[in-house]
C-alpha cells in the first residue's frame, strides 16, 4: 500500500499499462497526422475552391436562379429543363404566376410564350439559392475525395504519391471544374455534347502523364471524369468523355521522346476526339444537327491543349523538379554535361563504370516495362560522389598503387560509403530530379562493405558491422534495384576470370541471391519472375562485352620476352590489395 495515496503498487501499474494503451491508440494517429498534414490542408484547400464554384456559379436551372431572358426565343428547343425555385404572385408587370416546383421549361421542347414570360419574370427577381441541390454536389465531392485517396494511395499506386504531384493535380482538377460550370451557363454549351470542347481534359492529362507517369494519369482520369460529372449537372456524356480521352491521351505520350512530338500527339488526339464523339452521339442516340461544331471543338481543344502542354512543360518541370521524359533526355547527353566531363577526366574507370552500369540497367528496365530512362541517367549520375577522391577506387587504380594498403579498413570504408553522401549533396546542387537523387542514395542501400569489414575483424573481432555498412536505405522502386544490382554486377563481373556465359549466369544469379538474402530488394516492388528477367538482361549484355575475341596471325603479347617478369610482379601487386567493392 502506498500511504501517501493509498493505492496498491497493483493499482498504480494497472493506471501505468491503461495510460499506455491509450497512448498506444493515440500516438500512431498522431504520427500520421504529423506526416500527413501538408496533404489534409491541400485537400481542405482544393475541398473549399471546388464547393465555392459549386456555390457561386453551378448554376443549370436549379441550383442559382439567374436566367438571362434575352437569351431565349420563342419557338426555340430547350437544351434542359427549367424547374421554378420558388413561388411568385402575379404583378402588374407580370400578370402570370409562377408556382414553386413547376417545369417552366422542358428539355427537347420549345420555349412558349408564357414560359418566356415567366423566365423573364424569375430573371428580374433577386437571386434565389437552392442549398438542396448545392448540397447534393457538395456530398458527391466529398465522395469523389475519398475515390481519390484510395487511387494514389500507395497500395493501388505502387508508391508514396509526391505532394508535388498532388498540387498539380488539385490545381488542374480546379480549372477543370471552373470552366465547366461556368461555361455551362452559356447557351451555346447547354447541351450534353456542345460542352465537350470546353473541358480542359487534353490538357490535364497530358501535363500529369508527362510529368509524372502513365500509371499517374491513368487513375488521375478516373478522378477527373468524377470531377466533371459533378460540375456537369451529373451529365454522362462529358464525364465519359473526358476519361476516354485521359486514357488515350496517357497512352499516347508513353513512347514521344522529343517536345515537339507533343504537337503530334495532341493531332492524334484530336482525330481519337473525334471517334469518341461520334460513337457516344451513336451510343446515346442523340442528334447529329449539331455535330460540326462538337468536332471543331474537340480538335481545337485538343491542339491548344498540346500548344499550352509545350510551353507549359519547361517552367513545370524545373519549378516541380520532376524527371520527365524530356528532362531526361536532356541529362542523358553525356557530352554536354559538365560533371560527367570532370567524371572522365577525372575518374576514367568510373566513367566507363557508369556508362556500363547505364547500359545494364536500361536494357533490364525495358525488360521488365520499369522506366528505362530515369534507370539510364540515374546510373550516369549514380557515382559522381567519387569525384572527391577518386584514387581511393578500384576501377581508377591503374599504375598497381593501392591506397588503401596504408590506411586502416575503418579508414578505407568511411571513404568508400562517404561517396555516396557527398554524390547526393553534388546532384543537389545540380538541381537533379529527387528521383535520381533517391537512385543515388539508394544505389548501396544499407549493405555491409564485406572487404574492410572481414579485414577489420581480422584485427579486431569486436568490430561493429554498423561502422562498415553504407548509411543509405534499400531501394524503394524497381528502377533503384535494379541500378543497385546493375552496379554490382559490372563490378563484380570484371573480376571474372574466363567469363563464359554459364559462369557469368551464375556469377550474376549469386550476387542476386546475396541482395535477396541481405534484405536489400523487400521495399522495390520486384519479383522472382522480374529478377529472372533481369538476370537474363545482364547476362546478354555481359556475355556480349566480356566476349572471347581470336587472336589474329602472328599476334605477339607485347609483354613477352623480357617484360614477362615484371608483368608478374605488377599483376601481383594490384591482385594483392584492391579493394573489390566498386561503390
């Protein structure tokens, strides 16, 4: 018993593990609430944007009572139906009376005198709000929201979806919203097909695959369609509409490679536009009287689209600093890159590493459908740390002098694993895209620098594994893993002695199952079937460069005769102490 409160020790341990449990509910929400909040004032943002236009101008004859008369005639075929928001007495100006409810208008019939009368009537009145029918599409944005957290969330994804990304997507989904509300009020764009040409889908589309994936613009298409349903009145047609031209717009800028292909997709676009429209005016039985100015729509919509894509692409992709298809292009010229010119002045043998590396990792990427471009220019750029101290590496040691052989294995392995840091601060500063930058870091991931580590515990058995380990992380996408086992490969195959093809097979298959077995390919997304494919990719590419060549008549070694000795001792000297890890 406690005397000074009179609980059992009983007591105060169970209020401890109560207090825990609570915590214990608590602090993973608090965790997530911490990582996630950026993302929750985003959808609050964009959530309150949307609802405003929802309030200020979804106006299609039942939310907000505004009617511009002046715009009907007699006779003239309604493009929807008018519903009267309220009731209105005669007046000696309008002799008629308006009672809440009734159908002043309806769609596909023509606008009678009275009706015209009393639309004139309800237009001179002050403005008149139906929060039931704002509601209604307030309530589905609140669904549309949650369609679109499950579709970027990383299980459906593949990844952690990029605020950036986000951003964007919110800011096109808000345009595209605007304008199809507010042109909706013109008379010209009441109907279901004559709005089509107005909705920017071309254009959203375009930006979010270019910049950020197929994958991306696929499921962004998906929330897009949603979008436009709801600012349409529930409308079917320009919701569908403007996710089959999501799909073929993604699908059609997956192989373009320069920016003024883009002019082209967007023709090829504006030609899928025009089957589009024709078959749903098939498939919803509607009229063809009005379908020449449907058509000049969608292919103006389409081209301007692709003009504002072009000109749009540059100040987005430095501002958002993605790694688009053209922004990679533009780093893969190895010739006009600044850094990968001091890389072959500088560290010739990490140079020819690298592009080795580039080759083994774009080629294993095509076979696996992974993005083979950001996989080539991440493994231009995967080494550039070992600019700072290139001597302390194999593949530039070519006079026979280790420098590792004077220093301490704690020593040699804080410079080995530091090229990593010092890479990702350099490709900071080059303004790379981050997801190179992660490439970089991950190249290694948190493997054991097995040389040093084995040299030092030769000396001291107690040594910390930690202390011999890089500090990255595991590769988190397949186009890092596959870089990381691109690198270790060509490292390790130009140790080979006699490379045949069956020996390369295996060689490559072990240092696989050493990645798999050191836990450094669990967080990538790979399986066996695509690390089979990958084996094979490297295989072909190995066996081709490491190929037996025939020696031509008479050739000679010019190391015969009497260099042969001292091409002994030399081959001694640099078999006997090169480190094998190749960074």
């Amino acid at each position: 018993m406690d005397a000074a409160n009179g609980d059992t020790i009983a007591e105060k341990i169970s209020k401890r593990n109560d207090d825990g449990d609570a915590f214990g509910i608590v602090r993973p929400v608090i965790v997530f609430l911490k990582r996630n909040w950026a993302r929750f004032v985003l959808a609050f943002a964009t959530f309150a944007a949307v609802s405003a236009v929802v309030y200020f101008g979804a106006n299609r004859g039942e939310s907000v009572v505004s009617y511009s008369a002046g715009e009907l005639e007699v006779g003239q075929i309604a493009f929807e139906t008018i519903v009267a928001p309220k009731t209105m007495r005669a007046t000696e100006m309008y002799p008629i009376e308006i009672i809440e409810g009734e159908k002043i208008v309806k769609k596909g019939f023509p606008v009678t005198e009275e009706a015209l009368l009393k639309l004139r009537k309800l237009s001179d009145s002050p403005t008149q709000v139906d929060y039931r029918s704002i509601g209604n599409v307030v309530f589905f944005l609140i669904l549309v929201c949650a369609l679109w957290i499950v579709l970027f969330s990383p299980v459906i994804l593949g990844k952690r979806a990029e605020m950036r990304e986000l951003v964007l997507e919110c800011v096109l989904f808000f345009l595209t919203f605007f304008f199809m509300t507010f042109s909706a009020r013109a008379i010209a764009f009441q109907s279901p097909f004559r709005i089509v040409p107005v909705i920017p889908s071309v254009l959203a589309l375009l930006l979010v695959a270019i910049l950020f994936g197929q994958k991306s613009a696929f499921l962004y298409s998906v929330v897009l369609a949603a979008g436009v349903l709801g600012a349409g009145g529930f409308e079917v047609v320009p919701a569908l509409f403007t996710f089959a031209t999501g799909l073929s717009s993604a699908r059609i800028v997956r192989k373009i490679e320069k920016r003024i292909d883009i002019v082209f997709a967007s023709l090829l676009q504006s030609a899928l536009g025009i089957v589009f429209v024709i078959v749903f005016k098939v498939i919803f039985n509607d009229k063809f009287s009005d379908i020449a100015f449907v058509l000049a729509g969608v292919v103006l919509n389409s081209f301007i689209s692709g003009i504002l894509v072009l000109g749009l692409l540059t100040p987005l992709e430095n501002l958002m600093n993605t790694a688009s298809v053209f922004r990679l292009m533009d780093l893969s010229d190895t010739a006009n890159s600044p850094v990968l010119r001091k890389l072959l002045i500088n560290a010739s043998g990490t140079y020819n590493h690298s592009m080795m590396v580039s080759q083994l990792a774009e080629n294993a990427c095509r076979e696996i459908g992974a993005n083979h471009f950001l996989a080539r220019v991440a493994a231009f750029y995967h080494d550039i740390g070992k600019l700072d101290q290139p001597e302390y590496f194999t593949e530039n040691q070519s006079n026979g002098e280790n420098k590792h052989d004077s220093i301490s294995p704690s020593m040699s392995a804080s410079i080995i694993k530091s090229h990593v840091k010092k890479g990702v601060e350099m490709a900071r500063k080059m303004h790379l895209p981050s997801q190179v930058i992660d490439i970089i870091a991950e190249h290694h991931g948190n493997s054991v620098i097995a040389y040093f580590y084995a040299k030092a515990k030769e000396i001291d058995p107690s040594v910390s594994e930690t202390d011999f380990s890089y500090p990255g992380t595991p590769p988190v996408t397949k186009e890092s893993a596959v870089v990381m086992l691109a690198d270790t490969a060509e490292a390790a195959c130009r140790s080979l002695d006699k490379p045949s093809v069956s020996r390369i097979e295996k060689f490559i298959q072990t240092l696989i199952d050493a990645k798999v077995a050191g836990h450094q390919l669990e967080k990538c997304g790979l399986t066996f079937g695509e690390l089979s494919l990958i084996k094979e990719s490297f295989v072909q590419v190995l066996a081709g460069h490491y190929h037996s060549r025939t020696k031509y008549p008479n050739q000679k070694d010019p190391d015969e005769g009497d260099g042969k000795e001292e091409k002994e001792e030399g081959s001694a000297q640099v078999s006997g102490g090169n480190e094998p890890e190749q960074g």
